[in-house]
C-alpha cells in the first residue's frame, strides 16, 4: 500500500489537504466539505483506504499548505528517482515537480544577479513565461508547466498572507524576503487572466542607500541647477515622468543632501523604496484611509520643514501640497508628465489656478532613465550584458528653474506655446538636447534614444 501523498499544487488548486493518516484511514481537511465531486474522486483514488473529510477554515487550510510546502523543500532535495515514484500523487497523476520553494528561491537569486526591478509570471496556454525587467525592458528567462506556475502562485499567496484559492479576482500585498546580502520588500500583485493568473512582483531592496545626485547620471551642464535646488527653502519642486522613469531615486538623492541635522523632513511615499536615515518616512495604505491626502492633513502637525509627496495624483493631493508650499514649507513631489513645460499645465488642470501655480512653483525636473552601452563589449554583446550591449542606465533631463520673469508669466495664463516660445529664447536645453550630448560622449545610442524618447520634443 503507498504511502498517501498529494503535491502542493494539487491542494493549493483544489482545496483539499490530508491532515494525517493511520493503519488504513486518511483524514483530508476540505475548504469546501460539500464538493461531493471531489470526495468521489479522492474515494476513487485511495479505493485501499477508509477516507474521511473535515471542513477546514481558510486561516487553517492556509497553515496546513505551508507546512506542506516547507516538508517538500526538506524531503525532496534528497529524493531518488524510485523513491519520488513512490510519493507520486495518483490524483489525476499530478506530477511531483522539482520543490517550489526552491524554484521560487533560484527565481529571486536570479533576478537579484541581473539586477532586474520586477519578475512577471504569466500564464499561458500550455505553461507560464517568467521574464524580468532589466534596465527597463522585459526579458524572457524561464519557461515553467501549469502545474509549476499553480504552486509557485500558491507559495506566493501564502508569504504575502493572501486567499490561496482566490484567482478569479485580483489581489494585492507584499513579501519580506532576506538572504545574508539582501533584504527585499517584495510588491506582489495577482490579476486574473484567460490562462491563469498574471503576478507581477516589484523588488525593492531595503539593503540599497539612495544614490548620491553625482551618480545619478545628470550632465555636467546641470550642477549649477542641482545645487540651486538644493538652496531652496520653501515652495515646490517637481520632479516629472512617465513610470519607471526614476523620479523617486531622484527625490531619494535630493533629500539625502538637504540638512537633515537641523531640519524635519516626512515624506509619503507608495511605495517606500529607499531608507534614508534622519528622514520620517510614510507608507501610503489605501486599505486604512492613509492615502496622500489623509496624510498630508495629518502629517501639519508634525512641524515639518520639507514634505516629499511621491505622487500628485488628484485635486485633493494638489491642494495640499500647493497649501504647504504656501506656508513656508518646502515641498518635493512627483508628477506624470512628458515633460517639464506640461508639468506647469498639469497642475492647472487638476483645478490650481495660475496664479497660485505662479506663487509657487520653484523648478521643475523632467527626466528618463536610458540604457547605457556595455564598457566589457562596447555595445557587440557579451554574456555580462546578457548579449544586449547595455548595462546599467543613466538618466537624460530638463530643468526649468522658475524665476520671477516666469513667474509672472504663469500668472498672467501664458500659453503652452508661448512658453515654449520663451524657452526657446533662452535656449532651453530639452531632453533631447541632453541625450544627443550622450550619445556624442559614447555613453548611449541614437538606437537607444529613439526607443526611449521617440521624436524630437
């Protein structure tokens, strides 16, 4: 008689586990005890055993799995080929794949290695793609079974304290996950799909320090800018971009040269990616009402000197950060745009007039983040570079420091056009501008820039 046995994935997809066995009875825990189509086939299987079942809870059900998964790690690493026929679950013949856990670990290990910044696990119609985004495209690394793709989906859930058995509706949470080098906050989102479910999982590395502004990749041409924005006191900073464009870091690199000794600095972030030390940092949780906003009404109280706000995203986060700004406070924050000139617009049209706008806007930063070539290969491909030809990214800008001239130009409800027109005179150097100086320093391609920026701006 072999001893009873089913995967992980089995359980995970079905909602049944064995609690324990003994002589010739089995007890199975059941998510479901009235799934009789279930009973009837699990009966059919151990047709040599007497099979009973008992309803478990989802906390309860949730324990047992993990438990399951954990004993597969420690039994499996040692097992021959006879014995893992042995523990073959003859449910359906799932198969016995190589241990979850370690496959969920060697996927983590190696995307630490090439520093990728999210791992996608996408289901397909015969099995799923893992792919990492590398300097900010996505490459195919592994192929893994459905079978596969239900556990390592299952492992997740049960780190990030999800519903196991939940993948008709999307989830959220996040995983703490350490080895002797590295402390990941690990961002897990779920989303249901034709095939399975998609899981997109955002690495954030707590043992990174944010980047000092020099090594941010800025043109020499901009220092004067950095170090004037550094000089300011009150009023808002905007730093602006599409996703992924590395408006955060840049924040991160500000505050960490600010006087952080003699000054209160908060920041609201979703999410915290760096820790800077001497720094309140805030964690956005919609789930508990702390959104930017709630926050920011919170956060007067504090007595700050400098709010850093990761994101405005609405009229209410606008109004606020235009009000701390208005108080003395020196406010830095994020904004989506495609560039520096909309970034004044983009706030008029959330419903701030011009003349508030005007009062106090200080600089606005529009920045992407583009590959560099590779200095092993110079760009041919090799296998450091994953025979892309880059390796690492720097970042191409635009500044517009806004002085009084502009100031009253803003209020008087300039125009796109005729700032743009303004600009132009005093020769504004533009994104493009920057990056053409880069791919003239060797340091990217005109390949690269066009994937990046397209079209001139």
């Amino acid at each position: 008689m072999k001893t009873p046995s089913i995967t992980p994935a089995f359980c995970a997809a079905n909602g049944i586990i064995i609690i324990r066995f003994e002589e010739k009875t089995i007890l199975f825990g059941m998510l479901n005890a009235n799934d009789t189509i279930l009973k009837t086939r699990v009966k059919k299987a151990y047709a040599e055993w007497q099979c009973v079942f008992q309803e478990l809870d989802t906390e309860a059900f949730n324990l047992k799995l993990s438990q399951l998964f954990s004993e597969e790690q420690s039994n499996d690493a040692s097992l021959s080929d006879a014995t893992r026929d042995s523990r073959e679950s003859i449910i359906d013949q799932v198969a016995d794949d190589a241990p979850v856990i370690n496959l969920l670990n060697s996927i983590f290990l190696e995307a630490i290695s090439k520093r990728a910044s999210d791992i996608h696990i996408e289901s397909g119609a015969s099995e799923s793609a893992v792919r990492f985004r590398i300097d900010g495209l996505l490459v195919t690394v592994k192929k893994i079974n459905q079978e596969r793709a239900i556990a390592v989906s299952a492992r997740l859930k049960i780190l990030a304290n999800l519903n196991v058995l939940e993948n008709r509706r999307p989830q959220d949470g996040h995983i703490d996950v350490k080895t002797d080098s590295y402390s990941l906050d690990v961002r897990i989102s779920t989303i249901p799909t034709v095939w399975g479910e998609s899981i997109v999982l955002r690495l954030l590395n707590r043992s990174d320090s944010p980047f000092s502004l020099d090594s941010l990749g800025f043109s020499t041409s901009y220092s004067g800018y950095l170090q004037s924005i550094l000089a300011i006191t009150s009023g808002l900073i905007l730093v602006t971009g599409p996703t992924g464009s590395g408006k955060t870091t840049t924040l991160a690199a500000l505050l960490k040269e600010l006087d952080i000794k003699s000054t209160k600095i908060i920041s609201i972030e979703d999410p915290v990616e760096y820790r800077v030390p001497g720094i309140i940092q805030i964690q956005v949780n919609e789930e508990l009402g702390l959104s930017f906003d709630a926050l920011l009404r919170r956060i007067f109280r504090q007595d700050p000197d400098v709010i850093m706000i990761g994101e405005i995203r609405d009229i209410e986060t606008a109004e606020l950060a235009i009000r701390a700004a208005l108080t003395g406070h020196l406010v830095l924050a994020t904004l989506h745009t495609n560039n520096s000139i909309e970034a004044v617009y983009r706030l008029q049209n959330m419903g701030i007039p011009p003349y508030m706008v005007a009062a106090v806007l200080k600089a606005v930063i529009a920045q992407r983040l583009i590959r560099k070539v590779c200095k092993e290969c110079m760009g041919n491909g090799c296998p450091r570079c994953s025979n892309t030809g880059y390796l690492g990214r720097t970042a191409v800008a635009e500044f517009i420091p806004v002085d009084i001239k502009l100031q009253d130009m803003i209020a008087g409800g300039i125009v796109i056009e005729q700032l743009r027109s303004h600009l132009e005179e005093v020769r504004f150097r533009t994104l493009y501008d920057d990056a053409e100086e880069k791919i003239s320093s060797g340091l990217t391609t005109e390949a690269e820039i066009r994937r990046e920026l397209g079209g001139r701006l």
